[in-house]
C-alpha cells in the first residue's frame, strides 16, 4: 500500500486532560490508519474518546504527543485543506443556526466553501432527493429531531469533500433512510475515493464499512475489517466482539498489549481489503488540482495566491453576514435584566457623587487699577469712613479678596477684556467677571445718590459677568457662587461704613452668555449624554452574547472545521454591527431634529459619524464580553458590572442626579478620578457632541477631536482583545 492511498494516519495519539501530574486520558497511544475510497466506522461507547479522536483529525484540538496526518499533511499546516474545503464535517450536536431556513442554511455552508450559487443549488437538488430534507422554506427550530440531522448531514456534503467525517449521523433516523445514507456512502467511496469516518452507536450497522476500529477508554482495540474481526474472535457479530474486547480491557486506562490478539496491530493489509489502491502518478495530478481549490485559513501563508484568497475570504464575509443579518431579523427583541455589583457601584457612588465643585476657571478683568499686586499691599485702604462719609477705594479688590476665599474658584488674572474673551471662546476658562474704571467712585456716588445718579456712575458701578451657559450645571453654581461674593463683599462696605440694609440690594450684571442662553431647556442640554449612552449600551446588549450563542449551538466549531478562520467571523460581525450602527444613528439625529425640532449649529454629519463611532465601540464591548465568557451569565455579569460605574463616573450620571433633584458634574469627583473617568468612551465623545450642537465647532477644534481619538482609541482597544479571544477560542 502506498501512502497516497492513505487519508488519515494516527500513531501514538495520546492526549488527556487536566494536569500531568492527574491526567483525565482521553487518548491514550491510539494508532488508526483511514485509506481513499473506504468506510471507516469508528465504535465505541460515549466517553470512549470518538469525539475528541475526531476534533483532532479535524485540526479543532492538538494531541499531547503523538502524530496525525490528513491527506499525508498536519491538519492546520498550510496547503492541508483541513480545515477547509477537503474535510466535510458533521458533529454530533446539530450545530446549525435555527433563525435560517434549510434553504439558507445549505447556501450558507456552501458559500463558506467557496462554491458558486450555481453549484449550490445542483448539488442541493440531488441531495434534496437523497435525504428527503424537509421544504426549503421551513426554519431550522420548526424541523424535526431527524430533520435537523438530515439538514446537517447535507452541509457536511454540498462541497463534495474528500475526507467526510460523520459523528453519529443517523441517531434518530428512521431505518429505510439509515439504509438509504450507507448505500449512498457506498457507492460514493467507490466512484470518487471519498474516504469516510462515521461513529456510530448501531454497532450492527458498522458491518458495512470497510473497516471498523474498535474503541474503549481513549485505545483502540482492534482495527480491522468486520469480517476478520468476527472470525478472529470467532463469533457471529460485531457487537460480540466487542463485548469481548470490553471485558479484556475492563476499566484500566492502561492497555496491556500481551491481552490482545496480535493481528489487531497488523491489520494494515486487511484494511486494504476490497479497496482500490490509487496509483501515485494519479494522485499527485489530483493532489495540484485539489491544491488549486483549496482555501487556507492562515492569512500568513504567503504561498497563497492572492486572488483566490480575496475571492473565498469576501464570499466567506458574505455568508457570515447573510447569516447574522438572518439571525438578527428573526430573533424576537427583548430587554435583559442584569444584577447589579453593589460594592462596586457604591463606590463609584460615594466618589463621584455629593462633591463640592473644584478648580471652576474664572477670568478677572479690572480697569480700576493697573497691577494685580495692588490688591495685596497691606498699606491698601479700600474703605474708609470719615465724619459719618464713607470713601471707597479700589474695592474691588474686596470683591477679588472675596473669590480668593472661596478654594473652589480658580481666578485667572488678565490685563484687558479682549484677552479674556478670546480665552472663554476657546471654552478655556468658564467665563470672566469684568470691573469697569472708577467703579469704586461710581459705587460711592451710587450709594449716595440712588436712583438719581448719572446713567455713567449706575453703568460703572456694576461688576459684569459673563459666562459659558453650554454646561447649565457648572454654569449656575458658579454664578450661586459668584453671586455669594458680591454679596458678601456688600456686607463688608454695609458694615464698615454703617450704611443701611437696602445697599445690598446692588445688582450683579450678568450678561448675554458667551454660548448658550440662560433659559436653555433642560432638553438640549442633556440630550447629547442620553444618546451617546443609550446607543452605547444599546450596542453592548446587543452583541454581549453573540460568540457565546454560537459556541454552545457549535455553529463556531462546526464554522471554524470549513475553513472559516475567527478573523473572518470577527470581521463580519464588525461590517453587520457598522451597518445598523450607521442606520440606528442617522435615525437617531433625524427624529429628534424633525419631530422635537432640536436644534444643531454644527454639521449634521459630523454629528452622525461622532454617534455612530460610540455605538460601533460600545458594539465592541459587546463582542469581547462575548469572546471572553464562557456562558450567558458570565456575560450578563461582566456587562451590568461595567454599566453601573460607567454611567456613574460619566457625563450621564449628571442628569439622573439633575432629575431627582441634585446637581453633581464631573467637577465635583477628585481631581486623580476625574483624569481617569475623562478617557471613558463616551464621557468626552458626549462634550464633542454638544460643542457642535451648541457651539458650531468642527473637527479641527481640540474639544471636538480629542472626543473621537478616545471613542477611536477604545475602537482599537477592543478590537485587540477581541483579536486576542477569538485566537485563543481557536
């Protein structure tokens, strides 16, 4: 026998699981050999290792030692085909996605296997026929037990694979149609030397493969032909001796070789019985054919030729797209309810929230004297009473005096009005508080005289101020605490010169704001957080679940097997996810533009590139929660725990607090927390959002960008550890 004629080849196969030092043996020191153009029936109780034999020929698992070769290579290495388009695979679970039809469920497989639709809907004729699938239309959850496995074991044979890997294919097939699949397997192992391995409860039914291997406990037994096998042991069935096998053995994983017959290690020429040998001048013609059709997973394989991996890559993105969109439309929409992490949201809680507001950037403008430094000559009299007259001087230095106490205020100094304007334009500091020339005569002369005081005198002696009205929390209790100066800066002119208490009656001017307006409507302003959070989160649910599902249904597996590579599956769901994202957030700005007639000062399509970068992050959230945990409660824990401290330490948490009748922003958190939180993904992407609603701003300001480079920062965070699980899921 030549080597071209063997399919699959497994020496000293050894693999447990657990620790070395207490192995749970699975295989232990198993040898096969599968040849071209033969049934290989694989027997054994559940447990016995078949499933775990099966993934490793499939290259899903690796052995602890020992070799295995598929069509003369290692399942994985490149030009191997497996997986890929050499292998049909059909798992013991159903491992189909029931949202899609049978139709849509043969075209996915097919797709993946870089077939034509032409030839899918050929081959799904014939084996419409041959497996009396159900009606094309009929969805997967709506078909029968033998259905769905019928269904299964047509995408294991769409593409016509050379190697076909059959794990209990006809549990809970009715008898005639049992019959039916092994003369199909037959005659198709003699026409197209398709080899074939197919585990099998109905040990009887095995006598119609080539050969049988016999398995227990993670060894094989024997491996020979039905026939040989029964008269070797000399009974009349295979069941019989493998009950014999079974008892020699016992429970030991241990094999004694001596307790064996010795033909059951020198059944290499049995195996052959009845089995066409083909010619190596035959295969190797046929091997750069079939390389030619092959599709390699490995995107570093650089051998491949380019085209053809760009071809089966985008036709494999396709289907998996097809798939999602499929799944998406069909899946009833629901609201997950997730447990909270109490300890750690009431600490976000407690440091966040109740705060008194810090380092509030205030410019201070005065024309009354020249130096700042005036202010704190200790020889300044700013108040002086003589024969029951009261002269002001320089008091505004008072009013300055007044601000100094207050920690929570950072007063900027500027020498003219134009320098403090343009910095509150730029939003670098709050706003600015202006005193006029002669303002402390003028206060004097207001004091004195009242309401007939000259129009000049009533102007110059009101200190104006001016502030940003975007951020209505910030803005009204600096202007509280602006407010309070004043008045306390009255009293001490009421006290010492022993005025009446009607002077503290003066009026602050507080002038048009710098943006915004002082009668914003609370709507406006918290309508840039809600959105950003809500298509966020919206996004994060919304795919929290989706590798998982996938993986327990083993639609990954029985992808992965075909060939499909987890970046390819990755990817298709970034491009599914963009998409709805971009459709979700352009409906978003339409129906709160149109129908609450909201307005925006900046580019409407700025605005939706900005929404839709935050859904598409909080989309990949979703999908590394998905990677990275094992079930849906690990991902319903990881997504709550990450929602409650985010909302709370963010932007959002505000207008909740606004609601229920308190007002903490994010100046209230300490200063290491508050650099901590800013870089949350949707913290500065929603001040962007109302800079260019309110203010009109671009994509060159820095308070703009510097929103999408951290929503693009966490884009690419996430898409690493994405990159990370998947490989490792592998």
């Amino acid at each position: 026998m030549t080597s071209s004629a063997t399919a699959v080849e497994v020496r000293n196969g050894y693999k447990y699981y657990g620790s070395k030092s207490n192995p749970k043996i699975v295989l232990n020191y198993l040898n096969m050999s599968v040849l071209r153009g033969s049934i290989y029936g694989l027997l054994g109780a559940s447990g016995c290792g078949k499933t775990t034999l099966l993934s490793c020929l499939v290259g899903q698992r690796r052995l602890n030692t020992g070799d295995v070769r598929v069509f003369g290579v290692k399942p994985g290495m490149p030009g191997s085909g497996v997986p890929g388009i050499r292998v049909g695979y059909m798992p013991q679970e159903i491992a189909l996605v029931e949202e899609m039809s049978v139709r849509e469920t043969i075209y996915y497989f097919g797709r993946i296997y870089g077939m034509t639709d032409e030839r899918i809907y050929e081959k799904f004729k014939n084996l419409c026929s041959l497996l009396q699938l159900p009606p094309t239309g009929q969805l997967i959850k709506k078909c029968s037990g033998g259905q769905q496995r019928r269904v299964s074991f047509a995408c294991a044979l769409i593409h016509d694979p050379e190697l076909l890997i059959l794990d209990e294919p006809t549990v809970g097939l009715d008898p005639e149609l049992r019959e039916k699949i092994w003369e199909f397997l037959i005659e198709t192992t003699r026409s197209n030397k398709l080899a074939v391995i197919i585990t099998t409860h109905y040990i009887e039914e095995a006598r119609q493969a080539n050969c049988i291997g016999l398995m227990r406990n993670g060894v094989l037994l024997a491996e020979d032909t039905p026939e040989n096998i029964m008269r070797r042991f000399e009974v009349n069935s295979v069941e019989e001796a493998f009950l014999i096998l079974s008892q020699r053995q016992g429970d030991s994983d241990v094999i004694d070789v001596a307790q064996l017959p010795r033909a059951d290690y020198q059944a290499t020429s049995a195996i052959c019985d009845g089995v066409e040998v083909i010619d190596s001048a035959i295969e190797k013609e046929s091997s750069i054919k079939d390389q030619l059709e092959m599709e390699d997973s490995n995107k570093e394989h650089k051998m491949k030729d380019l085209r053809e991996w760009l071809f089966i890559t985008r036709g494999r993105i396709k289907a998996l797209m097809i798939k999602n969109f499929v799944q998406l439309s069909r899946q009833p929409s629901g609201v997950v309810f997730m447990l909270l992490f109490p300890l750690i949201d009431l600490t976000c809680f407690y440091l966040a929230i109740g705060r008194t507001p810090q380092d509030l950037k205030v410019g201070l403008v005065s024309e009354e004297f020249s130096k700042w430094e005036t202010c704190h000559d200790p020889q300044l009299r700013m108040v002086s009473a003589f024969n029951e007259t009261c002269y002001l001087s320089n008091t505004s230095c008072l009013y300055v005096k007044e601000l100094e106490a207050m920690n929570h205020i950072n007063r900027i100094f500027y020498d003219n009005l134009e320098d403090a304007y343009r910095d509150a334009k730029e939003a670098d500091i709050l706003g600015y508080v202006y005193v006029p020339h002669n303002f402390s005569q003028s206060m004097q002369i207001l004091i004195e005289y009242g309401r007939n005081a000259d129009d000049e005198d009533i102007a110059n002696a009101e200190i104006a101020v001016r502030l940003d009205m975007t951020d209505r929390q910030v803005s009204l209790f600096l202007e509280q605490k602006l407010r309070e100066a004043f008045g306390n800066y009255l009293k001490t002119i009421i006290n010492e010169c022993n005025l009446p208490a009607s002077v503290g009656n003066l009026p602050i001017n507080f002038q048009k704001p710098i943006y915004g307006s002082e009668d914003t409507e609370f709507q406006q302003f918290v309508a840039p957080g809600v959105i950003m959070t809500m298509v966020f989160f919206l996004a994060t649910l919304m795919t929290a679940s989706v590798f998982i599902s996938e993986r327990l249904d083993g639609i990954w597996d029985r992808s992965l097997v075909a060939g499909v590579s987890t970046t390819q599956m990755l990817w298709a769901h970034l491009f599914t996810q963009l998409i709805i994202m971009i459709i979700q957030s352009t409906e978003v700005i339409v129906f709160v533009g149109l129908v609450f007639d909201t307005y925006n000062r900046g580019s409407t399509l700025l605005l939706i590139f900005l929404l839709s970068l935050n859904s598409f992050c909080g989309m990949l959230f979703g999908l590394l929660i998905s990677v990275w945990c094992k079930s849906h409660t690990e991902a319903n824990f990881s997504a709550t725990g990450a929602f409650y401290p985010m909302i709370i330490l963010c932007e959002y948490f505000k207008i909740i607090l606004y609601i229920i009748g308190l007002l903490w922003p994010l100046e209230g958190m300490p200063t290491y927390l508050r650099k901590i939180v800013v870089f949350f993904p949707f913290t500065l992407s929603t001040t962007s959002a109302r800079n260019i609603i309110e203010k009109g701003w671009d994509l060159t300001h820095p308070d703009v960008y510097n929103g999408f480079l951290v929503i693009l920062a966490w884009i690419i965070i996430f898409f690493s550890f994405c990159m990370i699980g998947t490989k490792r899921n592998t």
